[in-house]
C-alpha cells in the first residue's frame, strides 16, 4: 500500500456512512469508538454531515480504562449497568437514529481478568440493553460494524514488524478486505451486494433440508425450518432504508430449526470474547442445544458464555462463505471476528461466533 492511509480513511469513512449505515438526511448517528480509532472517527463524522446528519454522537472506549476497572474495583460494580444510558439508547433507536461500531480489537486485554467478572458484566449489559439489542435484531434501525486497526491488535497479527509498520501493513488487509482500495468503493460495494443477492436467489430456490458439516474434528448436521430464508449483504429498516450491518460481509445465512443441530463441531479460527481469548474449541449438539466443550485455552470462559441464559447453548444462525473470498485468499489470522468469520462457514452460537473450515454437503 504505496498510499497514505490517510486516503483509505476518507475511503473507508464514506463506506461505513453510505453503505453500512445509508445515514439519512435529518438523522443522528451515534458512534461508538475506542480511542485509538479517533481520527477514523473525525473522517467518519465529517462524513455523516456532509450525508445530511443532523448530529453525530460519540461514545469513547477505552481498553486501559477497562482493564483498571476489572482489577480494582468491587464484585457489585460488575453486576450493574447504567439504566440511563440503556434507556438513552432505546430513545435514540426509537427516533431512528444510526448506530455505528468502529471496533479496533486488543485481541488479550481481559486475558488474565477472573472469567466470573467478565460473564456478569457481559449478563448485565444484556439485562439491561435487552429492548434496545431486540431493536437491533429486528432491523428497526440501521446499524454497522467496521474494524479499524489500533497498534495493539497490529502487534498480535503482525508480532515481528516496528509498531508503526505492522499498523500500516494491517490497514493495507483491512481496506483491500473491505474493498476500500477501490478507486470507487461505494459502487464496488453496491455490485457486491448485486452478487450476493444473486447467490441467495439461487440458494432459496434449492430449498435444502440439511446442511452437513465435514472438515477434521467436525461432524455435525443442522437442519433448517421448512419455511426458512436465505439472506445476505443487507436489511432494509423500520424507516424502508437499506443498510449493511457488517463491513466486510462474505456469507448468506438462515437460521436454524431450534431443536435440528446435530453431531460435534471444531472451530479453525480463535474467538475473542469480550477481551477474553478461546482456542482450540469443540462443541456437541444433540437436539439443538450444547452438551459438551472443550477448549485448549479459555475453556472457563466458554463454559461461563454458554450457561448466561437459554439461548446461550443454542445456534442463532448458520452461515455459508465461498471458499475463495478477499479475506479467506488473504490467508491471514486476524482474531478479529468481524473478518475471520468471512474466511470460513461458521455458526453463531448465542453470542459467540464459531468458524469452521472444510467441506459443506448440501
């Protein structure tokens, strides 16, 4: 990338507000951003005015802030979530407000906090964002995620390059993923979504029964409901707008009959959750639910992730990713959820989002 990555910025700022999020005129968009991400996030704010926003708000995140918290502060702090900013964000949503997630993920920096913390951390923040998270499920309002790169999580999938050059090396990964090095990435986008509306056409024709997994360590078989429905790229919201929740995005997917999940299953990729990391990972399904795991590292902390409540231990939504795809001919582990699960088929498993590699029979 002979480019500064100034320019990819602007690039990739117009994908997030004009693809992933469709801003509106007279609509507010709310960021959320760590603070390594805060000159993507100037670009991306620019960028919503001058589609029509009438406000932009931005929610800083910081790891370092976290990480102090999960140290020192009591068991109790853990168990609560701010009620008025879960119901400040259920207004926004109620308004038609935009939500944009810039996540730039330091893929360990929970590695070492107790599993417990983080689980009722996690159980609170769902307790209390329930009404705005089923919202969001729904597509009442638009919402997206991008990945930008931040030094510690180039350091993890570039350990032997200078900071600065294994950042800007990442950035290169990420916009060619992204197709922000397109000399006009917002109507590369639009013939991508073309494409994949094309595939999920195709494939809610066929109407299969079954979805056979096979790949080492992997036998499992997921049966969809009679009436289900292939879906890919984007949604259209409450307000009749079309916005793409995930930047990149690879796969189509349905969801899965809720007692149809058979067989064992072995992710090929990492899952980072909430600043914890899993590895190595097997689970077995009978009858739609999780009856066993295993895991090389963080097995506490998948066994806590499945037990938070009922649909914890059963599959939300199977997926299927061509086997060639820009992030999977990249050939790069970027323990980045958002872009790994684009390189492989995987499953999402109440919160978690398990990637398998390998043979599909349909």
């Amino acid at each position: 990338m002979t480019e500064p990555i100034s320019l990819f910025m602007e690039n990739y700022a117009e994908l997030a507000v004009r693809i992933g999020i469709n801003v509106q005129p007279g609509q507010t968009l709310v960021i959320n951003a760590p603070l390594t991400a805060a000159d993507f996030v100037r670009i991306a704010a620019r960028k919503a005015y001058e589609a029509g926003a009438k406000n932009v708000i931005v929610e800083w995140d910081d790891d370092g802030l976290k990480r102090i918290k999960y140290q020192l502060a009591p068991d109790k702090a853990f168990e609560e979530y701010p009620l008025w900013k879960a119901q400040g964000y259920r207004e926004l949503a109620e308004e038609g407000a935009g939500f944009l997630q810039v996540y730039s993920p330091n893929p360990e920096p929970l590695q070492d906090v107790k599993p417990e913390r983080v689980a009722a951390a996690n159980k609170a923040y769902s307790t209390a964002m329930r009404e705005y998270r089923g919202m969001m499920q729904a597509g009442r309002f638009s919402w997206s995620i991008v990945s930008v790169p931040s030094p510690a999580w180039a350091a993890k999938v570039f350990p032997e390059p200078p900071a600065d050059e294994a950042v800007r090396k990442l950035w290169a990964y990420v916009v060619a993923a992204t197709r922000a090095d397109r000399k006009q990435p917002v109507e590369a986008w639009k013939r991508h979504l073309e494409d994949l509306r094309g595939k999920v056409e195709r494939m809610n024709a066929k109407r299969y029964s079954l979805l056979h997994y096979r790949a080492p360590g992997t036998n499992l078989t997921v049966e969809p409901p009679p009436e289900h429905v292939w879906v890919a790229g984007g949604i259209v919201n409450a307000q009749g707008v079309y916005f793409v929740p995930n930047i990149p995005t690879e796969e189509m997917f349905t969801l899965p009959h809720r007692d149809g999940v058979n067989g064992t299953v072995r992710s090929t990729k990492p899952l980072q959750w909430n600043g914890q990391l899993i590895e190595d990972f097997t689970l077995t399904f009978e009858q739609g639910k999780v009856t066993s795991c295993t895991a090389g590292k963080g097995e506490e902390t998948l066994k806590r992730s499945l037990a938070m409540d009922e649909g914890a231990a059963r599959l939300g939504e199977v997926a299927l990713v061509p086997h060639r795809s820009p992030i999977s001919d990249m050939n790069v582990l970027f323990y980045n959820t958002g872009l790994d699960e684009n390189a492989s088929c995987h499953l999402a498993l109440g919160a978690l989002i398990l990637c398998v590699s390998g043979a599909v029979r349909l």
